[in-house]
C-alpha cells in the first residue's frame, strides 16, 4: 500500500454517489414497467423483493471480494486512489503491482474491489427509495383514514428506516475493513451485518407478500416456534464461526475429514484463536499468530457444525410431521444438504473458490429461510389456534 496514500479520500464521493443512483434506476425501471398497472404499495412490495434479490448477490460478491484477497485492491476510500474507478488509477495501480506483482493491489483486484462498492452503492440507493416511499405511503394513508386502509404499508415505516441506517452502518464497516487492512474482527462483524441486512428485508418482503396474498400467519405449538428461534440463534452462532474461520485464513488448518491433521483433538491454542482484537495473522503481543491458534479456530467451527446439522435435521422433522411452512423445511433441508457438502470441499479440496464462495451463499440463504419461517409463523395461545396441517380440515377458523 502507498504510505503517501490517504485512507480516507472523500474526492470521488459525488461520482461514486451518482454512479449508485444509475445502478439502482435499472432496478427501479424494471419494477415500475412490470407493476405499471399496480398500485404504489404492490410497486414498494416488487422493489422491496427485488432489493432482497440484489442484496443477495451483494453478499456473494462480497464473499468473493474476500476470498479472491481484493478487500485491498484499492488502498483507499470510498474511491481508488482518490479516483471513482480503476480507470482514472492506472499508474497507482500498475505501480504498486509492479513492486508487489501477487500483493494486494492489482488491476484485477482494484476492479473486483470497486464493483463491490458500485453494487452496495446502488443497493443503498433501492433502500433510500423503500424508506421515502414507505413514509410518503404511510401518511397518505393516514390523512386519508378509513377509506385507504388497503392502501396502507403492512408494517410500519420504521422497519425500512432501521434497514437504511442499518445499511449505512454497513458502509462505515465496508471503510473500516479497507483502512484497517481487513481487521478481522471488523471483516466478521461486516459480514454478519450483511447477513442481518439480509434478515431485515426478507422480514419485509415476506410481510407485504402475506399482504399481497391476504395470508396470515400461521399459528403452531410453542415447542415448535421455540424450535425455529433456537435452531436461527445456532445457525447465527455458526455464522460468525464460519466468518472468523474466513477472515483468519483457517480454513485449511484441516485437511482432512473427519478427523483434523490424523487425530480426532489436534493440538489446539483457544486464548490465540479468540483472541478477537488484534491484526490479521498477529497476536495483541505483535507476535504472529500459531498454527495451533487457528486450528482450534477451524475446529471449533467444525464441532459446532455437528450441533447445527442436528438441529436443522431436527426442525425439518418437526415441521413436516406438523404439516406447517412445507416450503421452508425443504428449503432447510436442500440447504443443510448443499452446506454439508461445500463445507467438505472447502476441506478436502483445498478451499476451492466455488465452494467457498456457495458455503457463504448458503449460509445467507439458511438465514434468510429461518426469517421467512419466523416471520410466517405465530405461537398459538391455546391447542386450538394451532394450524390445521396442509390437507386436513382446520381446527378453528
């Protein structure tokens, strides 16, 4: 990295900006010609799916901004060396590549880098949209009363205003990641935002879907709604493993499965592996990290995978004995399968970029399944609020 480099280059703000409004105005057009016809609630339900959609690819995109070690293409930020794009840093670019031809700034890396902060931009451009149209929707239905109950948001226009703040937020850790040279803790932490970005709209998308449709939710036992919230507490706890795993390099601390390096407890330091606050690949002491360190690091992710397999195995058990959210037990179930096996292959394969980039992918997507799932669904009060299975007769209407 150049030392005469700021960090932080505010010069390229303004284009960086505009260039997010293009993106998101093909979104944006894309929604109004398919829902022309439409009320403006159905076009806000459209976009707020649509958005779901393209955070998604964010996310994997971001998962490959990480593995293909472009997190530093460009040293700076929000531009690349105070320019919007490579183009305008060619000779910064080529010059820091020549000195360091495999290091972290290459023209290929400083491109993947600055198309990851494009589409985030255009992504935080659709969620401004969503919270103005949301509280310009709101108080026309609340000055118009009664007679545009239909036309009023189902949720509450809070929900998208915590949903932008929350992808600002996002933002500030996407600029820390880059001028605190991919912190591990803050690359962890900006990776679990991303998955709670994706939590926020998927929330939403399902709620106006439901109002779309007329649907309510479901009610079910207690057990089970018990079971949804504890199984989604341990997929998010395996989350954040599988993000210290990444941003700490240990993926490959074991080569084989099932047991780690010939022995079923491998020669493990847990006070180096978790130690959160410190730089990549260093100890707080400033002495690198050992290899033991990172071991216990890919270890325990690798443990606590065994407890999440079982629970999710669980939970699609008792959903389809139940008879309620079908759709969501098969989703659990193709994903716990495609996880099962990506997750193996980044192991004996040698983190192959593929499946490490869909390992990710599906995490987000297991996520996105379990908000589906909780927010489609109620605890019943009594036996008989419960939900008639899908082909029986209901119990109470």
């Amino acid at each position: 990295m150049d030392s005469a480099q700021p960090l932080y280059d505010l010069a390229p703000l303004a284009r960086l900006m505009l260039l997010g409004v293009v993106i998101a105005l093909g979104p944006l057009a894309w929604v109004w010609l398919r829902n022309r016809r439409s009320t403006p609630l159905k076009r806000l339900q459209a976009l707020t799916v649509l958005t779901l959609f393209l955070t998604f690819d964010l996310v994997l995109f971001g998962a490959f901004t990480r593995l293909t070690d472009s997190g530093l293409g460009c040293p700076d930020w929000p531009g690349c060396y105070g320019n919007a794009s490579p183009v305008g840093a060619r000779a910064e670019i080529s010059a820091a590549q020549a000195a360091m031809p495999t290091g972290p700034v290459t023209h290929g890396k400083a491109w993947v880098e600055m198309i990851h902060r494009y589409l985030a931009t255009g992504v935080g451009v659709l969620i401004i949209v969503i919270t103005a149209s949301s509280w310009v929707q709101h108080r026309r239905a609340r000055a118009a009363g009664g007679a545009a109950v239909r036309e009023a948001p189902p949720i509450s226009p809070w929900w998208p205003t915590f949903t932008l703040f929350w992808v600002c937020l996002q933002g500030a850790f996407g600029a820390l990641t880059v001028t605190m040279k991919l912190f591990p803790a803050i690359v962890t932490l900006h990776l679990i935002g991303g998955l709670v970005l994706l939590a926020l709209l998927c929330a939403q998308a399902v709620w106006h879907s439901h109002w779309a449709q007329g649907r309510q939710p479901v009610r079910i036992a207690p057990a089970l709604r018990s079971g949804i919230v504890a199984t989604a507490v341990l997929v998010g706890a395996q989350v954040v493993l599988g993000g210290w795993v990444s941003t700490n390099y240990a993926v490959l601390a074991c080569t084989t499965f099932p047991t780690c390096q010939g022995s079923w407890w491998p020669a493990m330091d847990f006070s180096q592996g978790f130690q959160v606050w410190r730089q990549l690949g260093m100890l707080q002491d400033g002495s690198h990290i050992s290899f033991a360190g990172l071991t216990a690091i890919h270890y325990v992710h690798r443990l606590m995978a065994y407890a999440v397999l079982a629970a999710l195995l669980a939970l699609v058990w008792r959903l389809r004995r139940a008879g309620v959210l079908r759709v969501q037990a098969l989703w659990l179930l193709a994903l716990t399968v495609a996880q099962l096996v990506t997750g193996l292959s980044n192991v004996v394969l040698g983190w192959p970029l593929v499946a490490a980039v869909l390992h990710t992918g599906g995490a987000a997507a297991m996520v996105m399944v379990l908000t589906w799932a909780l927010v489609a669904s109620r605890t019943a009060q009594s036996p008989q609020e419960i939900s008639a299975p899908h082909g029986a007769s209901r119990v109470s209407a």
